[in-house]
C-alpha cells in the first residue's frame, strides 16, 4: 500500500501544477501547490484519507490543458447563517468544475433522488451518508450566489469515488453532473474540455480564484462550528 502512495507521489510531484498563458509555463509540483493553499504537508496528505483523496483528484487534473487554478477546503456561507464546505473547485476556461471527494472503500448504492446513500462490506456492515449529488447542488448554489455573473451552465458536478470502492447501482441522469471513480476523472474532464466553448478568459479565472481564495484556510473556529452545525442536522 505504502509503495503505491510514493510511486503515485513521484508521478505528482513533476506534475505542472497551473498552466500560464506564457511561452515557457512555470513548472510547480501538485503536492507543492497543495501544501501552499492548504497548509498540509507530505504526511498530512498522503495519512489523512480526506486529504489524500483531494490531492490525487487535483492530482489528475493538473496535467490538463488550458489556463486553470484550484482551490481546495474552502468554506462558504449557504444563506442560512451556515457554511458548506467545498473540496475543490476547479476553474478553467470552459467553466467551474465543482469536485466532491469521496475517499470510500466498499460497495456504494444510490441513485440522485434518495436522501442518503448506502456504503456496505462484506462482513455486511453498513453506513449511510448524504446523497453526494445533492451535497455537490448545495455547494454549487453557494457558489453561485457568490459568483452571480456566472451562468448556472458554467459549473459542472463532478462527484469522485476512490479507486478502492465498487458503484453498484448508483444512477444519476441530472444535467452536467458526474458519478465516477477517481481513475476516470481526467478523460472526463479532458472531454469536457474538449467539447466544450472557451467561457472565461485567464484575468476573469484569476479574478474568481483571487475572490474565493478568502474562503481558504479559514481558521480552526469556523471549521469546528461547521462541523458542529452538521452534527446538529444530523441528530434533529
């Protein structure tokens, strides 16, 4: 297991990690870029399975064409006095690729209109979560009423699944939304990319990015009181 983090580790870390518009784009590692807007080290990422599973998304990400940047962990207001986390937001020229990580084992059911979602093992253990689709809707709502220039068709749902979990029976027919698996991520984009028009130029990407990296590295109280706040509508 170990020697598969390090060998997926090496293959990042000559990864460009934002490409410039310029003749000659500088060249920045995936882990250095990581490090630098979230605070994580090496160990920080590759032991904390959350981290970890954003890193390797971003990870695929990197090595695409057109102008892009990436923010990861940002914490926005919903509109109801609350703050929704966002795992990462990728922004290219052909618009706002919303990217929520699931880093799970097992086997996954659900479908987009059930309220939570089914995580089994074999020894028939089994956990429920919130439906990843209609989590992803409410971040991109948020994001939109941040970014009200921007039009609903710009931003695209990209929920992502480990390498190391089974879909089975997992169905979703909504518009510019995507249920895959980790190793699927790239050609997905790469074809979204492909067939898609050119929406934002590089200054209005660095624009958006600049706004929203306020949202980053948000201090120890605002996450614990958006952890606390989930744990309220949990229990209610």
């Amino acid at each position: 297991m170990f020697k598969k983090i390090i060998h997926r580790l090496e293959d990042l870390l000559i990864s460009p990690a934002v490409n410039k518009p310029a003749d000659k784009p500088k060249q920045k590692s995936v882990i250095s870029t990581y490090k630098e807007q979230t605070g994580n080290g090496l160990f920080s990422t590759i032991f904390n399975k959350g981290n970890y599973g954003e890193f390797l998304s971003y990870g695929k990400l990197a090595k695409l064409p057109g102008y892009h940047k990436a923010l990861f962990n940002i914490y926005i207001p919903n509109g109801k006095e609350k703050t929704t986390e966002i795992d990462l937001v990728y922004i290219h020229e052909t618009g706002i690729y919303v990217i929520e990580s699931k880093n799970y084992s097992g086997w996954i059911f659900g479908d987009e209109k059930s309220q939570n979602w089914m995580q089994t093992f074999p020894n028939r253990q089994k956990f429920s979560f919130y439906n990843p689709i209609k989590q992803n809707l409410g971040h991109i709502k948020a994001l939109k009423d941040l970014l009200p220039s921007l039009e609903t068709t710009q931003f695209t749902s990209v929920i992502v699944f480990s390498e190391r979990c089974e879909l089975k029976k997992v169905t979703c027919e909504t518009k510019d939304t995507y249920v895959i698996k980790r190793d699927r991520l790239s050609n997905l984009i790469a074809q979204q990319i492909q067939e898609s028009p050119k929406t934002l130029e590089a200054p209005y990407i660095d624009k958006i990015y600049n706004f929203l990296a306020q949202y980053q590295k948000v201090d120890k109280s605002v996450k614990e009181q958006h952890i606390e706040k989930i744990k309220g509508n949990v229990t209610r």
